[in-house]
C-alpha cells in the first residue's frame, strides 16, 4: 500500500479543504446577500443536480426513509448552516466560526456519554470543560483585541450549530442502534432528501419573510457554485472515497484539521486577522480533543458532517 501514498495524501488534502472551503464560502456568498437567500440558491443548485441520479428510485421510498432524512436535514443542513451562516453574514470571522463548530465531537461525546463507562464519562466532560475553556479564550481574545467590536449573541450562533449537529449525530447513533441504518442506502439518495428536505424549510421560512429573491451579484454567484462544487459535491465524495480507503477514527482526525485549516485561508482571502489568544484557544481545544479521544473512539467521521 505503500506505492498509494500520493493518492492517500491528495485525497486526505482534497477532504480537509473541501470540507473547511464551507466556511469560506460562507463568508464570500454573505457579503452580497442573505443567509437564507444564499443557502436556498445552494440547494436548489445541489437538488437540481442530484435529481436525475434519483429520479428513478423515488418511487420507491418509504416514509421512514424521507422521514429520517428529513430529521437529519434539519438538525444537520437546516439549523447547522443557517446558524453558521447569520453569524459570518453577521461579522463573525470564519476561522473564528470554525473554531466554535470544532466542539461538536466534544459535545457529541459528552452527550452521548451516558451509556459509557463512569471514568470515560468523566474524561469526556473533562474534554469538554476544556474545549469550551478554549474556545473562550479564543472568543475573549477576539472581542477585546479585534478592531471590529461584534454582538456577543454572533458567537453563540456556531455554538448552537455544534448542538444541533451533535444531536443530528446521536440521532443518527439510535437509528443505526435500532437496526434502521438508513446512512447505508448508499451517498446520492439520503444527500438528495436532505438537501430537499432543507430546500423546503429554508422555502417556508424565506418566502414569507420576503428574504428570497434572485441574486443580482455575480459573487453570489460564484459563492452558490463553490458551496455547491466544493462544500458539497467534492467534500461528500472524498469523505466516501476516504472512508473506502482508511479507518473511520483516521479520517474523523481529518476534521480536527478544519478549524486551523479555515482561519489561515480566511487570513490570506478576507485579511482576517489572527491573535495570539486564537493559537492558544486551538491549543486547549486540541487537548481537549485528545483527551476525549483516548476516552472512547471518536464518532466516524461519516456521522453528519456538513459545512
């Protein structure tokens, strides 16, 4: 396996960046328009393009399928992003924003840490108390030394993004517990329902408010196409194609690469500045990550993932 490592390494590099270019898509697309708007343009795109893969096997769902697709649409696309997406239309730096999300396994873990082992619930919440201590120092550090003083209630969004997507991912857990595992009906079809089922709820949201309407800038655009492209076409594919290839705790280690990977492109693209409290907030929140690492294996990195 030895002569493979090229195409391990491009595809582990083609994951990370995939996956992080969400939140800078994020940022490009928000400047020019709304979060509804730009993530119901997004899924229209990513509905549209999936729909002829699907077409055929429609008529063969049952309720429990859209049913269960359509809970992890909503926890995982619809409440993730759309939190995600208000706080960087808000002013929230996406590296910053990307820190915040990078509790999510922390509180996955510690959430589901009730049918473990006493001392292994302990090093959770230890992990956790810690990421959190971290992610402080990280949001402290930004609100004091930041040119740019923003609401305090901005950087409880990607936080309440974390929960969401970590109750997505238990969710996900008891389903495949209970022996409905519907994750294993292949990429398109569940990719497809989830994104429809988004699709709807950013419809019923956006049309009432008056916050849909068709983009008159062509940054928006090109925002639409990259999340489109990169946060969902390519970044779903690697991650299957990965999960064929390596270990499911090897690739779910690639995700911890997002946060450090998001705040150094969003420094050379936007000019985001990075403090020193951000290098030691990452620090604290990686040693929490490590800790909870050795308390339990780490949710597969297959788990509900989105940007």
């Amino acid at each position: 396996m030895q002569h493979n490592w090229p195409s391990h390494i491009f595809l582990q590099t083609t994951f990370v960046l995939s996956w992080s270019s969400g939140f800078i898509g994020a940022r490009l697309g928000t400047q020019d328009a709304g979060a509804v708007n730009l993530l119901f343009w997004r899924f229209l795109l990513v509905s549209l393009c999936l729909l002829p893969f699907v077409l055929h096997r429609l008529r063969n769902l049952s309720w429990a399928q859209v049913r269960y697709n359509a809970v992890i649409g909503f926890l995982a696309q619809f409440a993730y992003l759309i939190s995600v997406y208000i706080a960087i239309r808000g002013g929230l730096p996406a590296g910053i924003a990307a820190i915040i999300c990078a509790l999510q396994p922390l509180i996955t873990a510690a959430m589901g840490s009730a049918d473990q082992q006493e001392r292994s619930g302990r090093q959770e919440w230890l992990g956790l108390v810690l990421g959190f201590a971290g992610v402080s120092v990280v949001i402290l550090g930004e609100y004091s030394l930041s040119s740019t003083r923003l609401e305090l209630w901005l950087y409880a969004l990607p936080l309440i993004a974390a929960i969401t997507l970590s109750i997505a991912t238990l969710y996900q857990r008891r389903q495949s517990v209970m022996g409905t595992d519907h994750s294993k009906e292949g990429l398109l079809m569940p990719l497809f329902l989830q994104s429809s089922a988004t699709l709807v709820l950013l419809s019923v949201t956006g049309v009432p408010l008056r916050l849909i309407e068709l983009p008159s800038s062509a940054q928006v655009w090109v925002a639409v196409a990259w999340l489109t492209l990169f946060s969902t076409f390519i970044a779903y594919l690697s991650l299957w194609i990965l999960l064929t290839k390596l270990s499911a705790t090897r690739v779910s280690a690639l995700v911890y690469l997002e946060p450090p990977v998001t705040l150094i492109w969003a420094a050379l693209m936007f000019g985001d500045a990075i403090h020193w409290t951000t290098y030691l907030g990452i620090a604290i929140v990686a040693t929490g990550i490590a800790i909870t690492r050795t308390a339990r294996r780490v949710p597969s990195a297959g788990e509900c993932p989105q940007r």
